[in-house]
C-alpha cells in the first residue's frame, strides 16, 4: 500500500513538473505585449515594428514541431526534455541582458525551439505514465496550466515591464531552471522507440486538415487582434494594459476544465462553427468601430467575443485533429497540427504589423475580420461530418 502511495506521489510530482513547463511555455506568448510598448522605446522601434520578438518564438516553436518526435526517439524523450530546459534558461538570461534587438529576437527563435521539443514530449511522458481515468484528469491538469500561463504572462510582464522591460525576459531563467532539476528526480528515463510515422496519409486526412486551418486562423487572428489592441492602447502604462487584455485569456482558464464535457454533449463539428462565427463577429464588430476607446464599449466586447470563440472551439479542434487518424499515427499527427496553430501567428503578425504601418488600424482589421470569415467557413462545411470528438487516448 505505501509503495502504491509512494508512486502516486512520484507521478503527480511530475505531472506538475511537466505542467509548470508548459504553463511557462505559454507565459511566454503573453508576456510581450505589455512590454512591446517599453521596448520599442527602449529600442527606437515603432510598437508594431517590436512584433518580430513575438513572431520569432512563433517560428522557432513551429519549425521544431516536426522533427521534435524524431529527436525525442533518437535521443530519449528526458534527455532531449532537460536539455531543451537548459538552453531555454540561457536564452532567458541572454533575452534579459541583451541591449541588441537582433540578439533578442534570435533568443525568442531558440526559445520557440526548446518549447517545440518540451512540450509534445511533457504530453507523452503524461501519456506513458498514467492510465485510465488518472490520464484525463491528468491531461486536464496539463492542458489547464497551459490556458492560465497566458492569464499569469499578461499580469506578470505589467509588473515587470512598469519597473524595465529586462525583467521580463529574464524572469523565466530561474523558473526553468528551477523546473530542470526536479525533472532531474522525477522524469523517467524511456528507451530508444521508433519515430511516430507521417506519411501522405496523415498530411492528406481531412479532418485533421480542415481542424489545423481552423486552429491557425482562429490563433492568427487573436494574436494578430491582440496585436493591433496593444498598438492602439500603447498609451497605458504596461500593468493598465495587461488588466484591458485580461478579458482575452481568463474566460478560457474557466472553461478549460469543461471542454470535453461541451464536446460530448454538442460535438466537435458545431462548437468548432460556434467558435469560429464567435471570432468573426469580434473582428466583424472591430472593423465596424475601429476605435479603441472608449474601453468598456469599444474593446472589451471584441476581446470578450474573440475569446468566446477559444472557449467554445479550443478544445474541440484539438480533439477533431485527430478524430479520423488511426491510433498508430496520432503521434506524428499531432505536431501537424500544433505547426499549424503556431503558423497562424508566423504570418498574422508580420501582415498586422506591416497594415498597421502603412494603412492603419482599419487595413489591419479588414485583414483580420477577412481571415475570421473564410475560417467560418471553412468552420460550417465541417457541420456535415458527424463526429462527436472522442479524446484519444
């Protein structure tokens, strides 16, 4: 009975291991936009200019998605998760100490690799480890962590950014490192296994296809609003920003826990179509008033929509990508679609940056609200399949 104990203790130990670093690795999205107004000014950019800094983690954790599961089979799933840890804290203190843009932009780079190579193996240690009902309410733990590191970024950055925008970027080091030796203790060592196969199968099913569009659209659109919210609003001191960008995280941190259950009941099909009119009429209601004050009336309601939208269709796109796949091919199914949420900020962000400079807010929202409609779209013809979603084991 006490070594029963002792091994529960030992598994929940490393699920909030695993836990805390994806909760770092989505702190890590959140945290620039308070500080992008402090560092165009420290760097004698313009704020849309300073997006490279978020695009740049976007890119690295997108080219890495791939290949990660490759190098996770040739190199053991715990020492390629500990030495990502490693190079992530040494990126943070170079991201913190760094007075070249360039510097800091290709820190974000290494950081998005390192975060490609954790977290899709943080997800199958959990998976190995627990069985039965203990995996879901351990994936639910997982995924739950991932939903607040954007709420604690957002907050986190309006602290740090008022005192020196540094901060910001040098805050993770200590907690990475912090997080590599108890994964020192707790994360079992796995024996070399082949690589999870991608074949034009994978890359040709349409669920899956018709799910990773749908993610990067309604990922690159939020951002990109995000974005475009932030420039308009550089004006507030970074703690008054990150309080106004609330409203675009927290919702979902209440939701998480619920979305398999929302899924059972209503299907993947409808809540993905009901997330996607959701962001379209937040962008839809943007362009219509492209104004961002007064706050109450003008941008709350587009954040509160925009995230209504990740409330209702999150978790539903994460189960629909891999709803058709057989079970022996999710693993290299996964990380397609986790490319293609990561490619919507890729492209977004430079495109919102690039309007916001030479046609304004309005340009950038028709961008915006363009790309919500056709992923409506895309959204509705899927209400014709009849698959409920079932969360895979």
């Amino acid at each position: 009975m006490r070594d029963g104990v002792t091994r529960d203790r030992k598994a929940w130990a490393l699920l909030f291991v695993l836990s805390g670093n994806m909760l770092l690795d989505a702190l890590e999205v959140a945290v620039v936009l308070p500080a992008l107004t402090p560092l165009s000014a420290g760097f004698g950019i313009t704020t849309p200019a300073a997006q490279w800094v978020m695009s740049g983690f976007a890119l690295g954790f997108a080219l890495l998605l791939v290949p990660g599961p490759h190098l996770a089979a040739r190199l053991g799933r715990k020492r390629l998760y500990l030495g990502a840890m490693l190079l992530f804290a040494a990126a943070s203190v170079v991201a913190g100490l760094t007075d070249s843009f360039g510097v800091l932009v290709a820190t974000r780079v290494v950081k998005g690799f390192c975060a490609a190579l954790t977290a899709p193996a943080g997800l199958a240690i959990i998976v190995s480890v627990f069985d039965g009902a203990a995996r879901r309410r351990a994936v639910s733990v997982y995924s739950l962590f991932g939903a607040a590191g954007f709420t604690a970024g957002l907050l986190l950055s309006g602290v740090l950014s008022a005192a020196d925008w540094h901060w910001t970027f040098l805050f993770p080091a200590p907690v990475a490192l912090v997080l590599f030796a108890a994964g020192l203790r707790v994360i079992p060592r796995s024996p070399a296994e082949p690589p999870p196969p991608l074949d034009a199968a994978v890359l040709r099913d349409g669920s899956l296809l018709r799910a990773g569009f749908g993610a990067a659209v309604l990922n690159g659109t939020y951002i990109g609003l995000l974005l475009l919210v932030t420039t308009q609003l550089a004006h507030l001191p970074p703690w008054q920003l990150a309080l106004a960008l609330l409203p675009a995280s927290l919702p979902l941190v209440l939701a998480a826990p619920h979305g398999a259950r929302l899924v059972r009941r209503f299907g993947t099909a409808g809540l993905i179509a009901a997330g996607a009119l959701c962001c379209l009429a937040g962008n839809a209601l943007y362009l219509a008033r492209p104004a961002a004050e007064p706050y109450p009336t003008a941008v709350l309601p587009v954040l509160l929509l925009v995230e209504a939208g990740f409330v209702l269709s999150f978790v539903a796109l994460n189960l629909q990508a891999t709803a058709t796949v057989p079970a022996e091919r999710r693993g290299a199914a996964v990380p397609v679609y986790q490319t293609f949420v990561q490619l919507g900020s890729v492209v977004s962000l430079p495109l919102v940056a690039l309007l916001l400079t030479t046609g304004g807010p309005r340009a950038a929202t028709v961008l915006l609200t363009s790309a919500a409609a056709v992923g409506a779209a895309v959204a509705l013809t899927g209400l014709r399949t009849t698959t409920t979603g079932k969360v895979p084991s």
